[in-house]
C-alpha cells in the first residue's frame, strides 16, 4: 500500500507547494491537491516545479466544470512540467454546484463520464499518432485540430485516468474506461466490499489486474484524548455534510441508515452544521473512520483496507498534527 500527502482543504497554491516538498522530503509516495478554493491544476503546476520524485493528483479536477479538450491541454502539460509524474483525478460533483457555480450543463452524469474521458483519450491519439481528431458523441464533439494547436506527441505517454465514483453506475464507468477509481471518504468496508468491489469486478470482466483503489480514509488523530475530542467533533461534521448529499444516501442504505441522509439534507438546507454533527452517532463514526493514536490508526487502516486500496492517504478536516501524521505514514510502510 503507497501512502500519499494531500494538501489541507484551505491550503493556497504555495502553501500547498511548501507542504508538498515537506511530503518528498520525508518519505511520502504520492501528493494529492482538490479544487475547492483554488484551481488544482495551477497547484499541482507550483507543487510539479518545486518536487522531483512525488507522484501528483488532482484529487479531484471537476470535469463538468470543463470540456474534455481543455482538460487534455492541462493534464497533458502537467504530465510534460512533471516529467510523468501526474496522475489526472477527475470527478462529476453534484447537480447544483455544475449548474448553479459554475453555469454548465448536468445531464446522466456517468454517461456523460464515460463519454467525456472517451473524448479525452481521443485527442490525445491524435496528437501522439498524428491522426485526424474526429470525436462524435452525444455531449461532446471534438472534430478540429491543427498543427498550430497540436502539442505532439508526449514523451512521458499520457496521465493515467482515475474516476471519483460513489454509485455503482460512476463505478462502472470507472471500471469500464479508467484506470483507476477515487473511492470516497464516506466510505465504510461493508459498503466497499459489497457495492463499490462487485459493480467493479462486473464492469471489469471480473479482473481488477491493473486497475488502482485509491481512498482518502477519514481518521480521528490525536496525541491524547483532548486532541482526539477535538478531531472527533470534526470529523462527526465532515461526515454529515457528505451524508446530506442526496447521491451518497447508498452509503448510508447498507447499514440501514438511510432516514439520517434525509434528517442531514434537511439540516443542511438550514445550514444548521451543529446539529448535523450531532447526528452521527459512535456507531457510524467507527464505520467511516478510524481513530485512535498513529500506531493504532494505521493498525485499523491495515485491518480495513490492507487487501483491497492500493493508496491511501489520511483525511482530516482539522489541523493534525504533522508528526502524528508522519508516525502513522511510518508504521503504515513499515507494517
């Protein structure tokens, strides 16, 4: 299991750079950055700069936010700046925030997906081989590419392709045309053993042989238990606000919980984060996050997800303390 650094939600650009060559230095495999406040691909473009060994994500880069032609000028310069190192993590988000942010247009999300990196893919054939770029699909059409505008042919190929997925139709496609899957932070073992696995394995011909499991894992992290209380209390809110979520109510479906997404959506709609929090009792706190000192996090982390997730990184939605963050790193790696 590779353990990846991911930049803090409300980190800028240059913080992220600097947290970024701290992760190279002491040892992490991977640095992932999201787009929330910044734009990730001129994070990602700093971090690329300034680090030489790291692997780099965009965990995630909203793709409806954009067409597939100015994704692949992106992800193809960042795999260029990196010298390969770039991984190109894309997710859908939710209806209201590609509608009502950033004024694009939702329709079938997955098919829309699945049909947005078989775009990209195509372009970038046509810039490696030289063959003329005539993409038709039903969201996007692609049918026009000159030498002026043609960047050539890559010489580190092109970044690998990792969906976000919650649902199973997002997983297949995953499966289907991806190269790997983004498993959401409100993600519980039942829920990846019996939903995300199996709508893989199907989507797959029943073979996950070179296809990569990355998760972002929520933990609750503390030198003692004032720290802990603290990181817990945190932690209960993040999941809440993802439980509000009306597409990631499946989650919730597994364990029979799925009255608390329609009390959370309800909260949510009164900005009430308090009572959210409130919410979530210790039993769905233990079944989407580990908690505990690093030797003890990293030991739950291994139980859960050992055999399954091929990277992981540590979710906290509160200021960790990076030296306990680096002990669980190490006892992961040295497990």
């Amino acid at each position: 299991m590779l353990v990846d650094f991911t930049a803090p939600v409300a980190a800028s650009p240059a913080e992220a750079e600097a947290a970024a060559v701290s992760a190279e230095q002491v040892g992490y495999d991977g640095f992932g950055a999201a787009e929330t406040r910044h734009d990730v691909f001129t994070t990602l473009t700093l971090v690329a700069r300034a680090t030489t060994r790291i692997s780099l994500q965009s965990g995630i880069a909203v793709a409806f936010a954009r067409n597939p032609m100015n994704v692949a000028v992106l992800a193809n310069d960042l795999r260029l700046i990196s010298e390969g190192r770039f991984r190109l993590g894309l997710g859908s988000q939710v209806k209201p925030h590609i509608e009502r942010r950033f004024s694009m247009p939702w329709s079938r999300p997955a098919a829309r997906m699945e049909e947005f990196v078989a775009a990209l893919r195509a372009i970038w054939h046509a810039w490696a081989t030289g063959e003329r770029l005539m993409f038709r699909g039903e969201f996007y059409k692609h049918t026009l590419m000159t030498d002026f505008f043609d960047p050539g042919p890559n010489p580190h190929g092109n970044p690998p392709v990792e969906l976000a997925a919650v649902g199973e139709r997002m997983t297949a496609v995953a499966g289907r045309v991806a190269d790997g899957l983004l498993v959401h932070p409100l993600t519980s073992v039942a829920y990846l053993s019996e939903r995300i696995l199996p709508a893989l394995r199907e989507a797959r011909g029943g073979s996950l042989d070179g296809f990569g499991l990355s998760l972002s894992a929520m933990v609750v992290l503390g030198a003692d238990e004032a720290q802990r209380a603290t990181a817990e209390e945190a932690v209960r809110r993040q999941l809440a606000f993802y439980a509000s979520t009306p597409s990631y109510r499946p989650v919730l479906e597994t364990h029979g919980w799925g009255d608390l997404a329609d009390r959370l959506n309800l909260l949510s709609r009164r900005q009430d984060w308090a009572a959210m929090g409130a919410e979530i009792t210790d039993e769905m706190l233990d079944a989407f996050a580990v908690a505990g000192d690093p030797a003890t996090v990293a030991a739950g982390l291994r139980a859960r997800f050992g055999t399954t997730i091929d990277r992981i990184s540590l979710y906290t939605p509160y200021e960790a303390d990076r030296y306990q963050l680096a002990a669980v790193r190490t006892a992961l790696r040295t497990a």
